[in-house]
C-alpha cells in the first residue's frame, strides 16, 4: 500500500539495479548467442559491428558464455589488418545436443544434432504391426534411447520433439483420438513413453502436419510469407495455418482436421454429408486395409494423366477440384498471404494446375498457391527446428551464463 511504513522506506540502489542488470546481461549473451548460431564462427568484433555492442560488453559476454561451456574458441586467424589477428569463437561441442523424432505408419526416424545444428545422429525403425500401441510405444523408447546413448559426448539434451501423426492437445501434449484415424497405433502417450531418457530437458509433441508447416517457414516455400496456409496430402489430410510466426492451434490442438470438412453430400439424405477424406477416397484413392488414402495409386492416376490418359486425366481433374474446395474454404475464412501444397502428394507438380485452376474459379481474392520446398522428412526437419529453438533460447540462463 502506497501509505504503508514500509512503501516510505527508500530501496538500496543496489537492490533495484541488480535485477536490471541481469536483464541487460541476458539480452546481451541472447544477442551474442543469436549471432553465433547464424554464423556458425564469429569474432567479437564481429559480434560487436552486427549487435550494435559495444566491445567491452560484448567481451564480458563471450567471457560468460565460456565459463559456462556454451562458447569456446574456434581457433585464431588474420583480420585483413597487417600484424592483426582475431579469435574465433562458435558453440561449444559438448554444448548439448537437441533430439527430434517423427512417428507414423511408416516406424519411427530420429535426428539429433548439436546446438550449432549439425547432425550428431540419425536412426530408424521400421513400422510395427497395424494397430499394435504397445509395440509401437516399445519402438519410439528403443531408438530415442539408442539416439540419447549415441550423442552423449556432445554434452545434456537441451530439448527433444516429437512429431506424431495425429492431433496434439495444445496444452497437455496427450495425443487425441479421432474416428477413422489413418493411424490408430500412433494415439500413444508420448510422454510417458520417453519417461526418463531426456530430462530434465522440455519435451514438444505435435502434429506431423505442424511441424511440417514450421520447415516451410524456416526454410521453405514460405520463409518470406506474411501468412500461409499450409495443406498436407498425403495417407492422412490435414491443414496448418501461421500468421506471421504464429501457428493457430485451435482451443483443442483440432485446426486443420480438414479430412472431416464436409464438402458435399451422397445425393442421398439418408447417406449424410461426404466429408473430404471421403470424397477422395471415393474416387478410387481408399485403401481396403484402413481409413487411409492410398498414396500409390494417386501417383499413379497423376502418371497416366501425364501420360495422356484421358481417364486418368479426368480422375485427377475432380481430385483437384476436392482439394480445391478446401483451400478455398480456408481462403474464405482466414485470407492468407499464400496456399502451400506439402506431403507426398501435395508437392506432386501433376496436382498443382489442377488446383490452381478450381480454386481461381471458386476463391473470392486471388489466392497464390505453390508446392512444398521441404519435401524430405518435412515433418521431422519442423521437429529438429523447434527443439533448436527450445534448447537454444535456454542458454542465457544456464549457470554462469547469467
């Protein structure tokens, strides 16, 4: 209270300045450490002319960040300037290290690297009986634990992500159950599962079509997109949408379950509404053995449409126009910057005129649409990137490093 005896009682300038002054210091060596992830190696007159620091304060971080084993020096070379030479200083190997891990029909697929980025390790698994939970919980323990023993020299976990192929609930990271899931075995408890491999390190689970979208902001078709959708293809269907940085997850982690986006009905009012995954589907693209696409023989109707089948030509033709439905939905509800086309089949350049074309003719704005640039374990690659960013952002206030 503003009368009280003690609110009257004038604080040590000490007291006020020290908190104030670890804030300066840690935007400081967040600064210093921006800078040397970008540039791998840098001296700290380097760092000095792109922060804006002044060198005193930014030696007494580059001090900091050594004593607390995140820099080291890389090695001295000339500055340009005769008799001049300069010190290197980059990441330290035995930093710590990030894990990120992708889990699907397909089995499970590690990466981990170190802080700088680099790849320390990478493992497989192949795919575990359809519908067998346990085995797969049992696959996921065993190769993150494999990749954990194997990047031990470089130092703690600093972060693990794991991408999953079905919704995640945004704030207890349990992964959801929905009807007709293309891939029931992977509704595992993440969590749980990795139970004592990598902590006290943070833990990210999210979708695969997240995580997917997160690549294509960083180093993707849209890396320079104010907004954009991003629309998965693929076994499963799904859609991500970023404003500006900003992923959309919905109250329940469910934005962008487009495959349950009613696009039409069966003609028949005692049928119901077709939804999406149905409508294509329907076009001879289910699988017999699940409620999942069938990616190969996509592939092929978009080969012999290609090849001048005029059969084939046509299926494709109302492929494109299904798909195109749902970006021109989500066009209509959010009007992004641009459309990216991602998963193995989304990136198919035999989809992409097809789309365009029924989207000019259905969307209000003109909408640009492009394939995914990340087409190599898109969903992984988002994974490695957000645990990068996790253990990265930690640093600055490591022990010593403060």
């Amino acid at each position: 209270m503003a009368g009280s005896p003690a609110a009257r009682v004038p604080q040590p300038a000490g007291q006020a300045a020290l908190p104030r002054l670890a804030l300066l210091r840690e935007m400081t060596d967040r600064a210093v450490l921006d800078r040397v992830f970008a540039a791998g190696r840098v001296t700290r007159t380097e760092l000095a002319s792109l922060t804006g620091i002044s060198k005193p304060t930014i030696s007494e971080s580059v001090r900091r960040l050594e004593a607390a084993g995140v820099l080291r020096a890389g090695g001295i070379d000339q500055t340009g300037r005769r008799g001049r030479i300069a010190t290197f200083y980059e990441v330290a190997a035995d930093a710590g290290y990030v894990l990120a891990a992708e889990v699907n029909q397909h089995g499970v697929h590690t990466l981990a690297a170190n802080l700088a980025g680099v790849t320390v390790d990478e493992r497989r698994h192949g795919a575990v009986r359809p519908g067998d939970r346990a085995a797969l919980a049992e696959a996921v323990r065993a190769t993150m634990a494999a990749a954990v023993a194997a990047s031990a020299g470089h130092g703690p976990p600093r972060a693990v992500a794991v991408s999953v192929a079905n919704p995640v609930d945004p704030v207890t990271r349990e992964v959801i159950a929905l009807p007709n899931s293309p891939f029931p075995e992977g509704r595992l408890p993440v969590p749980e599962t990795v139970a004592g491999l990598v902590e006290p390190a943070p833990l990210l689970v999210d979708n695969d079509v997240n995580f997917s979208a997160l690549a294509e902001r960083r180093a993707g078709a849209a890396s320079a997109a104010e907004s954009f959708v991003y629309l998965y293809l693929g076994a499963g269907l799904g859609m991500s949408f970023y404003h500006g940085d900003q992923l959309v997850r919905g109250a329940h982690g469910l934005a962008g379950e487009i495959g349950y986006l009613v696009t039409g009905d069966a003609g028949d009012a005692s049928a119901g509404p077709v939804r999406l995954a149905e409508a294509i589907a329907g076009l001879g693209f289910g699988r017999a053995d699940g409620p999942a696409l069938d990616v190969a023989a996509i592939h092929r109707a978009l080969a012999g449409a290609a090849a001048g089948d005029t059969r084939a030509g046509a299926v494709v033709r109302r492929l494109g126009a299904a798909v195109a439905r749902a970006v021109a939905a989500a066009c209509v509800v959010v009007d992004p910057d641009l459309v990216v086309l991602g998963g193995p089949v989304g990136t198919h350049p035999g989809l992409l005129e097809p789309v365009r074309a029924e989207v000019a003719a259905a969307a209000l704005p003109p909408v640009r649409i492009e394939p995914g640039a990340v087409t190599e374990f898109a969903p992984l690659r988002g994974a490695l990137v957000a645990a990068l960013d996790t253990g990265r952002a930690a640093l600055p206030s490591l022990p010593g490093a403060g």
